[in-house]
C-alpha cells in the first residue's frame, strides 16, 4: 500500500523562536528586517539569503532604501496580503535560512503560493524554492491518491491562486483518473468504512472505495470532480449517487443539530449542488435518499427550483418508498423534558406535494393499452396503500390538522383504494388521537370513506364504533341490510326456478299418463308442498328494503343505549 509523501529541505536546526506575538532567530548578528504578517518576523537582510532569493522582497528593500537615503536603517515591510499566511511565509524564511523543512500534501499549498507571491523563482537565485516544490508536486502529490485530495482540501483558503497556478486542475485530473481505475488495479491505500465491512475479510476492492476520500473535499471541489467522473459516462449512474449520498452524510448528518447563522448559507449550498449533480437515469439514487435530501432542502431553504426539481425526482419512484422514508424518521421532537411523548415531526405538505407530482405523472403516462393500464393500476394502488399507512402513523400526531388529514386522503383517486380499509383506521385513530374535534370535522373527515369498500371485518367494527358520527353508521347499516337483501333476494329466485322445475314434472307425469286425474308421485307431491311452504315465507330485496330502515333505527338505538349503560357503570365504579 502507498504512504504518504514527504520532502526534506536544509541541515540547519530550527532556530525561530516566538517572543510577545514576535518571531525571530536567533543569531548573533541582530535583525535588519521586520516583516508584518499577523504577527511579526524579525530577519536578516543580508547576512542570510533571505532577501537574495526573494524577488518581491528585493524591490520592496530597494524602494525603501532608496526612499529614505539610508541603508542601514532597520526596514519594516507588511505582508498582510501574502497567500498561505505565517506559515507559508515561515517556510519560505526557514529555506531561505538552510533550516530543516518536511514538505508534503499538508502544507504543501501554503509554501507554493507563498514562495510564488515572494518571487522565489530560478530567474531570482538558482536551485530556488519555488522550482523544488514543482519537482515535489509532480513527483510525488500527484501520483499519491491521498496526497491530491489532502492538496486540494488545504487549496480552499487560497483557491484563487490554486487555480492561477493549476495546483486545482492538475490535483482533479488525478484524482479522476484514479476513480477510473478498475477496481482490481487499485493498489493505494483508501478510506472505507462501511459497516460490516473488514478490508481483511475482503480481497477485492469495492467499486465505490473512492467514495468516501473526496467526502472530504469543499463542495466546488467535489462538484468539479462528480462532473469530470461523469462527463467520461465509464461509471454507472448508481455509483455517482452513492458518492453525493456519503457526501451528504458527511456534511448534513445533523442539520437541525449544529445549524447556525454561519453555516445555514453553506449548507444550502451544498444540498442544493447535491440536487444538482444527481444523475437522470431513475435508479441512479434511492428513493430513501431522494426523500431525504427533499426533507434537507426543505429545512434549509433551498430555493423552489431546486425543490421543484427533487419533488420530481421523488415522485419517479414513490411507489418503492416505505412509510419510514416518509416520516424523515431522523426528526423527532419532544413534548416535554422527560421524554414522555415523543411525536413525528411530519411534513405533510412535501407529501402531498410529491403524490400531486406522482398523480400528474400517473395521468400523463396512462394509455389504452391494456397491459400498460395493469400495470399503471399496481403503481397507483401501492401508492394509494402506501399514503393510507402513512396516515395511520401521522394520525398519531396530536399536530396533525384535520385540513391536513383530509388535504391527503383526498387527494387518492378512487382507483387507488380497491377497500377502504386502510383509510379507515387513520380516520379511527385519528379520532381517537383527537377527541376535541367538532362533530362538523368529524363529518367532514368520515365523507372521505367509503362505506362499500369496507370488508365485513371492518362494517361489524364501524357499527360499534362510538367515535364515528351517526350519518356514518346509519350508511354502514344500511349498507349491510342491503347486502343481506341482495343474497335473500337470489335465494328467492332459485327457489322460484325449482318450483318452476316441478310443475314441468307434474306437466309431464299427466301427459305420460292419461286418465290420471290429479293423482301425481309421492314424491312430487313432496316436494311441491316444500315449495309452497318456502314460498309463503317473506323474502326478497323489495321487504329487506321495507325493513332496512326500521332495522337499522334499532340497531343505532341499541348500538347507543348499550354505550350510556357502560359510561353509566363506568361512572359509578368511579
């Protein structure tokens, strides 16, 4: 595996020292050269190389002495504006001085602009500082894997000299010609900690073992490298959206946690590059990511383009989502100090507005075709299923409006709901969740169900179901008794057929035996007072429909006074 480099310059022993917010060396031949950074440098002008190798400070030292007719005054030079800061510049004194330097990926980028800015160039001295780095650079960070990812991470302070001097572009084009590797040829080591993974349990290399390095990296600097990764069309499209989703991991894990006025504008930034640089392909990220990164974007305010444009991508694959993916289930709030009720913090309105963008679609895409409308009728109603669970949970929610409740249960097309049943018990626990609703909001919510749709199960529970409202009930009676009529109603006509059936014996048991009279087989004979006795009884959809209404003004009354009996005993053991 490949370690890291390095690079020593110089024999000297460090002599700088720092004295009340001042560095100097020692040395007994005192300072004639103050430079003011941040803090201030006290060096030699021309008993070591220090001015010799520097370009810029030669002028400056020229135009002062020059300026002040006196070269042996102590000059006083600021350098506020240097690229690298103190340490850069410290070494770059530290070369010009002999004094043992270790170069490598780390600070690499603060000596190299420095010593540009300084003029070290071959042209001010021989064997300068500025044409060693470049040998370093390209000898060594370059063909290191970590080494240009550890250039460009310390490039982000001074990225506009980075890019002047190509540092970016020639740090990116190996770091992409490296993810391009085939994953058998990849011999440095990397960053991967997945769980449940053990390099040693593992010959192979993973296909996405690069994805976690360039994590690391200032978002330009990764949006730059996703675009070149996928500008070549070598990767899969899967691969680029595991690497924005361990970016997003990375950088907004805990965006509720740790979001402050210094970073919410950074943040947004990043989730709205990330929105940005997702792939078209549909399975390019996970439905579960998608959702996610809706829910971030949401939170930090990114703009309603960029909403826009996840909704959509969320809606592309939302009938392969869960109720957990729904939920942001990374979101929770608590009620009190105690942690007693912990409760969703659900965002109705990005659901509902991902199941419109769904619908929009489902409405665009469905044809004639019978084999494609099969398939567009499981889409909708696993989606349909799927948003009746989800608001099961929400239900739970002592938040959750009742405008919220019902902006999401209508929004389903008949069709998504072969039964009723899963919107019935989110009505049922919503009910239950918010006993202070008015009777109007009750009605308005319960107009929503079905009552046909409703399996047997179910009808027998709504009867006895005290939260409903009575409009309710009546229509889920009402509908049983019409249930039972209709099954009557056709045991009535098999019974008139086999009536029918025995006549026509009777007709023919005469012609076959003339002079007969009425005298007809014992058998007949039976069956035919069968008939009669069953034919005297009531039946029939007209008389249940007769009934209907009387039946079920008693089963509401006995429903109801067996209710005030148990509220009764209730209170009275109380």
């Amino acid at each position: 595996m490949a370690v890291m480099k390095f690079m020593k310059l110089g024999t000297r022993p460090d002599t700088f020292h720092t004295q009340e917010a001042t560095r100097t060396v020692i040395s007994e031949t005192p300072s004639d050269l103050s430079i003011k950074i941040n803090i201030t440098y006290l060096i030699h002008k021309l008993q070591f190389p220090v001015v010799p190798k520097c370009g810029l400070l030669q002028r400056l030292c020229s135009n002062h002495s020059s300026s002040k007719n006196n070269g042996d005054e102590k000059i006083r030079i600021e350098l506020h504006e240097i690229p690298g800061g103190e340490d850069g510049f410290e070494l770059c004194a530290k070369f010009c001085y002999g004094i043992t330097i270790n170069l490598s990926a780390h600070n690499f980028v603060s000596a190299f602009c420095a010593a540009n800015f300084l003029g070290m160039y071959e042209s001010t001295d021989e064997g300068n500082f500025v044409s060693k780095l470049e040998s370093f650079f390209i000898s060594c960070i370059l063909c290191g894997w970590k080494d240009s990812i550890l250039a460009l991470c310390s490039s982000v302070g001074v990225s506009e000299w980075c890019h002047n001097l190509g540092i970016t572009s020639k740090c990116i084009d190996s770091i992409v010609h490296n993810i391009l590797t085939p994953p058998p040829k990849v011999t440095w080591s990397y960053t991967y900690t997945r769980p449940g993974y053990n390099k040693k349990n593992h010959r192979s290399v993973p296909k996405d073992w690069w994805t976690e390095d360039i994590a690391d990296l200032d978002i330009n600097l990764f949006r730059c490298i996703v675009l070149a990764i996928s500008s070549t069309c070598i990767l899969p499209p899967p691969l680029i959206g595991e690497a924005l989703h361990v970016y997003t991991c990375r950088w907004l894990s805990d965006v509720r946690g740790r979001s402050t006025s210094d970073n919410v504008e950074k943040n947004r930034q990043i989730i709205e590059t990330i929105i940005g640089l997702i792939p078209p392909d549909r399975e390019s990220v996970s439905v579960s990511f998608s959702l996610r990164v809706l829910h971030l974007a949401n939170v930090l305010g990114a703009s309603q383009v960029t909403k826009a444009e996840i909704i959509r991508r969320c809606s592309l694959l939302l009938e392969e989502a869960t109720v957990k993916d729904l939920l942001f289930s990374n979101s929770m709030s608590k009620d009190d100090d105690n942690g007693q009720c912990l409760e969703l913090d659900d965002d109705v309105d990005l659901v509902v507005g991902v199941l419109e963008s769904y619908l929009m679609m489902w409405r665009r895409n469905n044809s004639d075709d019978d084999v494609e409308n099969e398939q567009h009728l499981r889409s909708i109603r696993k989606v349909g299923k799927l948003i009746d669970c989800y608001l099961q949970v929400v239900a739970r929610d002592r938040k959750m409006c009742v405008a919220k409740m019902i902006c999401v249960a209508e929004a389903l097309p008949d069709h998504a709901r072969p039964t009723h049943d899963h919107i019935y018990k989110a009505i049922n626990i919503f009910l239950k969740e918010h006993p202070d609703i008015s009777k109007a909001e009750k009605k308005r919510l319960c107009r929503v169900l079905n009552c046909q749709k409703l399996t047997p199960e179910l009808r027998s529970h709504a009867v006895k179901n005290e939260r409903l409202p009575l409009r309710t009930v009546v229509q889920v009676l009402f509908f049983e008794q019409e249930m039972k009529g209709s099954k009557t109603s056709r045991q009535g006509v098999v019974e008139g057929t086999e009536e029918d059936q025995l006549q026509d014996e009777m007709r023919c048991e005469q012609k076959q035996r003339p002079g007969s009279g009425d005298l007809m087989r014992p058998q007949t004979q039976q069956k035919l007072r069968r008939s009669e006795s069953t034919r005297s009884k009531p039946s029939g959809k007209e008389s249940h429909k007769m009934k209907a209404s009387e039946l079920i003004k008693k089963s509401i009354v006995e429903s109801r006074r067996k209710f005030v009996v148990h509220k009764g005993e209730e209170r009275g053991r109380s």
